[in-house]
C-alpha cells in the first residue's frame, strides 16, 4: 500500500458522459483506459471501490420523453444503456488485472448478477470492484440517486462524484465565465440554489443520512487517489 487513504470504503460515482471523452457519443477507448487506471491506484492503496456508472453517453431519458416518448420506457432504456457501460468498465478493469463483479439493479441473469447487498459487501471485503448497473431500477430517477442509495446501503465514507466538470460552480463555467467554484458547500444550500451538482433527490438523500459528497473531474490525472487521500480536488458537499 502505497498511501494512507482517509476512507477504506468509497462510492464512486461515474458519469456516463465523461465515458465520451472528446467524442460525442459512445464510449472513448482511451478515456475508459484512463478511468480504469484511476480505479487501480485506489484499489491498490487497500480501498474498498463500488462503482455506480450512468449511461448519458448512451441514452438519456428525458430529451426522448420530452419530444413524445413515454417517460418510463425512456427511462428503461436509459438504465440498458447503463449496463453496457458497465461491461464496458468491467472489460476494462479485467485488461489491467483488476476483478470486478456487475450487479444489476435490473434482472437480466445471463448478462449480470442481480443486486444483493450482502453479496455486494462481501465482494468488497474481498478486494474485488463491485459495479452497480441500471441505476436504482425504477424510471424517474438518476443514477445520481443510485450512487447515494447505494453508497448508504452499503456504508460508503464518502460518495465521490468524479465527472467532466472539476466542482460545483456558481453558475454554469461554460455559459458564465464570471461563474467561480465553491471549495465546499451545503447540501442546503447546494439544493437551496438548485446547483448543478446532483439532482434533489440525491442531494436530499445524502444530507439526511450525512453522507459527505466529493466532486472533482475525473479527467485530472491522479485526482481520484488524491480525494482518496484526504485531499480536496473541486468541491465538498456537506451537511
Ligand atoms: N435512469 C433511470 N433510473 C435510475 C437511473 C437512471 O430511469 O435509477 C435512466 C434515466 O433515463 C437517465 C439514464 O438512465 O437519464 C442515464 O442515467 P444518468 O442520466 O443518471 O447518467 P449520467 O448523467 O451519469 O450519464
């Protein structure tokens, strides 16, 4: 072990569109390689890695409802998509010697296993990389939602958002250059001025059950074992 980290047990939360990298859809070789790489260095300072990954470099549900399609079928396509990213992911983490396990939120025995709790805990204690796919399960939620479920269901320290933006900004930094990052906030007062940091759900989930929340861009690199370390790379979200 190469490091101290501050927590033995995390919640990493993905986002489906960093998986894009430049490109516009789809998953980026490279960006995946990356990823993985990040999740390696974690997993060999002896830290416990559960992964929810989202599926918005796939299908989102909400511009498909919006223009006429039902929300709910949107939605379960949007939870599919996650699970091809985290075969993807899991692909991945196999090629550089790191074991991992997919469990679905949604049935489907031949592709992943289901998720089980217990099942889940004890891969951790293993060692092993557990990746939670298709969200929460249900439609009208985010896989933002699912990361802080999951991360209290299975007693994360610390649910780390790592995505393409590096925190949580006043405004939107690519619409409002005057927009500033916060070094930490509220989860009242993030969910108050309805940031974009996660949606209110997930918000409201972590606050009530104190579950502290990292954001920082996945695309630093070695950012992911620097928040594991104790460090601070974009924005604590707190109660
Ligand atoms: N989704 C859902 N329920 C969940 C998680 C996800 O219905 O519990 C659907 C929803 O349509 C969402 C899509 O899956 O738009 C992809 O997830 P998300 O947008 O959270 O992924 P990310 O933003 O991380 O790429």
């Amino acid at each position: 072990m190469s490091q101290t980290p501050a927590y033995q047990r995390i919640l990493l939360k993905l986002s489906g569109e960093a998986l894009m990298g430049s490109d516009s859809y789809g998953i980026n070789r490279a960006t995946i390689e990356q990823m993985v790489k990040e999740v390696k260095d974690v997993v060999e300072m002896g830290v416990q890695v559960a992964v929810v990954i989202g599926g918005g470099n796939i299908f989102r549900g909400v511009a498909p409802a919006a223009a006429g399609m039902d929300r709910a079928t949107a939605d379960y396509m949007g939870m599919l998509a996650t699970v091809m990213n985290a075969l993807a992911l899991q692909d991945a983490l196999k090629h550089i010697g790191v074991v991992s396990r997919v469990q679905s939120a949604l049935t489907m025995q031949q592709v992943a296993e289901p998720y089980i709790r217990g099942k889940a805990m004890r891969y951790l204690e293993e060692g092993k990389v557990v990746i939670f796919a298709a969200g929460t399960g249900n439609p009208f939620f985010t896989t933002d939602t699912a990361a802080a479920l999951r991360g209290m269901e299975i007693g994360a320290d610390i649910v780390l958002k790592a995505t393409k933006v590096d925190g949580v900004y006043t405004d939107d930094p690519k619409t409002n250059p005057d927009a500033t990052r916060y070094e930490s906030i509220t989860f009242d007062e993030a969910i108050a001025k309805n940031l974009k940091v996660m949606d209110a759900t997930a918000l409201t989930l972590c606050r009530d059950q104190k579950m502290p929340l990292s954001v920082f861009s996945i695309f630093k690199q070695g950012a992911l074992k620097r928040v594991v370390s104790g460090a601070n790379e974009g924005t604590l979200v707190h109660v």
